[in-house]
C-alpha cells in the first residue's frame, strides 16, 4: 500500500480505503467538531477548486495561521494537491518575521484561526502587499470567511482536479517552514512530497498495533507535529486535536488516546504533579508509592521474572493511576524537540506507558533517528530510519544523509551550501556519539558549547538536563562563557517552592520576595550541588541567580519548539549576570 503513496495528498486517497465516522476532529470553544473521511475529503476537493478559482495553482503560496484545528490540515491538503506551497505560521510569531514571511514567500493567500491572529496579520498585510487575501475560520469582522471559497469550490464542478494532482511530483515542493532557530532572521525551509512520504513512512515503526486514536496538542505549523499527522492518517489512526494546552487533562480524559506526541517539559510538568500528590500521601500509601518509582528507576527493557513480578504489582496498585490520568489507553508516548531525562523515560515505561524519544530538525522532515519496540536505548534518540544515514564529524558534529533532507533553504543559496556540503551531507549543528554503533546519542548543540575562561569547554545541556531533574527547577540555563566559572539562570517550580515553604513555615506573598529568601536560597544552593556531583569541577555551576517569572514563547526567550533563546535570555538578563560575577569577585576579595 505505501507504493501508491508518492505524495503527501495521496493520503486521501489512501485513507478512503478505510473510511472512518471520525477521521479528524478538533474542539472549538468547549465542542468537538468532526470530519469523517469523506466529507474531509469533499471539504478538501471543493477548497482546493475555490483556490483555483482564486489563480492558485501549481507554484502558488498559500500560508496558514492558525492553531491546530481540522481546518488547518483541510487548507493544508487543498493547497498541496493543486501543487500550491503551504506555508505555515506559528500564531505567537512577532509582526517582524510575519512581515518578512509574507514577503519573502510572496504569500497570495492567508488563513487565520480567529479575530486576535487576524488584527496581528491585518497591519503586515497591509505594509506587505495589502493584495493578500485574507480569510478567516471562524468568522471574523472585516475579512472573507474560508466557507467562500468552499462555496466557489462547490459551484466550480468543470475544475478538474486530477489534472492539477497529476502535474504534482515527488520532488516538488510541498511546504516552506519557516525557522529562526534560536537566533537571526528567518530561513524558509523547502520540504518536497517525497521528503515527507518518505519520513512519515519509514518513522511508522514507532506506531505499534493497536493505534487507533492519537491525540494533537503540539503546535501543526512545526514539522514534528505535522509529520505525525501524516503519520497517523497513513497508520489509519484517528486525529483529535485538544482545544488548548488548558484543556488538555480533560481532552485526554474524553478521547482517552492510544498515542500522542509530546516535549518533554509536559511529560515532566505531568511527573512532578504526581508526585507532589504522592507526597501527600501517609503511612503505608505512602510506603507503596515511592517503592513503586524507586523500582520504576531501574527499569530496562530486558529485566528479569522478579524485577517484572515487583513491576506487575506496582503497576496494580500505584501505575494504573497514572495510566487513568492519561486517558487509560495509551499503547505509546512518542516525544521529540529536546532532550528527554533517560530516568523520566525509565518511570514512564514502567508504569505502562512506553515513551519512544527521537531526533531531527525542521531540515530533515524531520525524523532521522527514532527509539521503537523493535530497538530502545534510555538516553539516545534512537536507531536510524530506513534509508538514512548518519556519520559523526572529527569534531564530534552529527552529519546525515539520505531521503529526508531539505532541498534547502528559500532564496538563500549560500546557507544552503553552507549547510549541505557536497557529498550532501547535512549539518545538524548538534554534538553527538553512536553507541553500539547502532543508537544516536546526542550530547549538546555545537553552537551552544563554550569555552570558560580557563579555557575549558561546557556543554551546558548536559548539565541542564541533569539540574532540571529536581523538582524544585522549572527552567535553567547555565552561562559562562569567557568566564572563571560557569552560573546560572534558573526558574524555580514555584508549585513546589510554595509547597515545601509552606512545611518549613517560610510566609510566601509574591515570587519575588520568596526568591530573595535565605532559606530558599539555601534550599538551591543544595540542589544545584547534588546534581553537580559526576560533573568536572571546571563544569560545575558554582552561582546562580533566581528568577521570578517563568519563559515563554510570547516572551521572546523560547522557540516555538520550546528551546531556549539564550542569546534573548542573555541580553534580558544582562545585569543579573553581571552582578553575578561581580558579587563573586567582591566574596573572593574579601577572604
């Protein structure tokens, strides 16, 4: 069957084999509004005939603003099958970069979720090219509801739109994916039909038996959700998308989903819940649950008859909680943007949720390496997919080739040559080893190493990762270079901080009083220790400064992905580092 799937949009045709009552849905404002496979493909057929109408064809521009909903893959699909580039925007984007997208991508047409997206896309439009279409999914006041363009489709039955999918190969663009990563203007990315079969087809070793309801909650206009998308709808698995990261314990309560894609922090965000709750506990309750995740740390995927006799019994009386706080029906977890804590992964398999973690960029489509039933290793990312291949520099650089690589970059020829050299390698940027030969481990970003004044090299996400292990740490980035020692910024879980203050009688009023406190200074001083331990002396953080208010993407200081911009987060926080440094040399002058 994957043989006749050569384009993206031959999913369709694909999915029609096996129709389904509910194919995708997506809850808007409080309801749950679903497509079946045929009228999906109906809604598809006559927005794509509405977009001919509007002199979109092959080549065109079509770009999509919006939050994930159905309509967001209907647009999707309509612009792709008449050979159109679809070209995705995140709703946080600033009005800069929507500005230098809608430019540099000579967008025609643009789809926006609601009234909020469109007064952000109205003025660049505007100071863009005000020729630019604008229709909107919900209705909104001053712009053209998208169920005109249905409407066009509809009464347009003479467009013949085989035609138009026939002129459509593999090798043509199927979207530009604008990134920024986390510094500079941004690149548009250029993704071919085959660049996405191929991933999501070689990627479906991830989807075990039994998948037949996935969960969406991450952001469509990234190429990792996007692709499990499509990865679902070639596994035959019903999309939900979640109304929003707020309404997502509820969601996942309703659909009870066998599978979802997530990052880590929310795996992590789940994880400390529990076990603040598990802390509440009492006497032999307590007892219970702690041995529970004592045994669930060990976990391997090859643990004797005793080791599984303990876990059965756990998983009885502590996991199946957990399992019923998911929905109670998750068959896989698969989790992808940033690095996964291998202890969380060992915690999460053990309690019957098996959590497969995998690596890629935008560039790559994006999967290059993936853990799966058939092959897992606890802090790798995975075995390489078919059709791939991967090398690692001298200096330690992971290079890939093979099917999923971009075409390259719009309009930038010379970041193209840059990052594909000419045996067609492409350069991730990121520091890695293979282990066993067989299973990628990735150690930091290459552009994120730094030197110390001392002349030694930090990794700082290895060290990251580890601090971020404590409950009392919601975010951290460990700084320093040129300097005599490495510090950080950190986030407290505030959640806890209030929790354990709240034991050891310390009066909390505001986030930034309490982190001024001596006590809860202490208290990180000891955490950032501990976790320091197995660590060089020259790595170890050695001070660090409090922070009150958490990052985010609508700050400026993370990527839609939820990396750090730690040259954002530098600049915002230019005086806390200095102080940092200078109160160090006024200790050490001092004794």
């Amino acid at each position: 069957m994957a043989a006749s799937i050569k384009r993206v949009f031959d999913l369709l045709k694909f999915s029609l084999e096996q129709p389904k009552a509910e194919f995708i849905s997506g809850k808007i404002k409080g309801k749950w509004i679903n497509y079946s496979t045929q009228d999906f493909c109906n809604t598809v057929d006559d927005l794509s005939r509405g977009l001919v109408k509007q002199g979109i064809g092959k080549g065109g521009r079509v770009a999509v603003m919006s939050h994930n909903r159905p309509e967001w893959n209907i647009a999707d699909f309509a612009a792709n099958q008449i050979g159109a580039y679809q070209i995705p925007l995140y709703p946080t984007l600033a009005e800069n970069d929507i500005q230098f997208i809608l430019k540099d991508a000579e967008i025609a047409i643009i789809f926006v979720a609601d009234e909020e997206i469109y007064k952000k896309v109205k003025p660049c439009v505007e100071a863009v090219n005000p020729a630019i279409k604008i229709y909107g999914f919900n209705e909104i006041q001053g712009t053209a509801h998208w169920s005109t363009l249905l409407e066009e489709g509809k009464s347009s039955a003479e467009i013949n739109l085989d035609e138009y999918r026939d002129k459509v190969k593999p090798e043509d663009i199927l979207t530009l994916i604008y990134t920024s990563g986390t510094t500079g203007t941004p690149k548009g990315v250029m993704l071919t039909h085959h660049n996405l079969v191929s991933n999501f087809v070689n990627s479906a070793v991830v989807m075990p038996e039994g998948v037949s309801k996935g969960l969406s909650f991450l952001p469509l206009s990234h190429i990792f959700e996007r692709m499990i998308i499509y990865l679902y709808l070639f596994n035959h698995t019903a999309v939900y998308y979640a109304e929003s990261m707020d309404t997502i314990v509820a969601d996942i309560q309703q659909v009870k989903p066998n599978a979802f894609s997530t990052v880590p922090r929310l795996l992590e965000k789940v994880y400390d819940k529990i076990m603040e709750k598990g802390k509440s506990l009492t006497g032999i309750k307590k007892g219970i649950f702690f041995w529970s995740v004592a045994l669930a740390e060990k976990y391997t995927t090859d643990a004797g008859p005793w080791y599984n006799f303990k876990l059965g019994i756990a998983r009885k009386l502590v996991f199946k909680k957990w399992q019923e706080a998911l929905g109670g029906e998750i068959v896989v977890i698969v989790s992808g943007g940033a690095a996964l804590n291998p202890r969380l992964a060992r915690i999460f398999w053990a309690a019957g949720m098996p959590v497969f973690e995998g690596y890629g960029l935008t560039e790559t489509s994006p999967v290059i390496t993936v853990n799966h039933f058939g092959g897992t290793m606890f802090g790798s990312v995975g075995e390489v997919i078919k059709g791939v291949e991967v090398k690692i520099a001298e200096d330690g650089e992971v290079l890939t080739r093979g099917h999923q690589v971009m075409k390259g970059y719009y309009n930038r020829q010379d970041l193209t040559d840059e990052a594909i050299d000419r045996e067609g390698w492409f350069h991730t940027g990121d520091i890695g080893e293979l282990v066993d030969g067989r299973f990628l481990r990735i150690t930091d970003r290459k552009k994120e190493m730094f030197k110390t004044a001392g002349g030694k090299y930090i990794a700082p996400q290895m060290l990251e990762n580890k601090y971020k292990e404590s409950i009392f740490i919601e975010q951290i980035m460990v700084l320093g270079e040129n300097r005599k020692f490495p510090s950080a910024l950190i986030v407290p879980n505030f959640e806890t901080l209030k929790t354990w203050a709240g034991r050891k009688g310390i009066p909390y009023t505001t986030n930034e009083e309490i982190i001024k406190n001596e006590q809860v200074l202490t208290k990180y001083t000891e955490v950032i220790e501990a976790a320091s331990v197995g660590f060089g002396k020259w790595e170890q953080v050695k001070r660090f400064a409090l922070l009150p208010k958490e990052w985010s993407i609508d700050g400026g200081e993370l990527t839609p992905k939820l990396s750090l911009k730690r040259k954002v987060i530098t600049e915002k926080n230019n005086e806390i580092i200095e102080k940092i440094y200078k109160d160090a040399e006024n200790y050490k002058a001092s004794n």
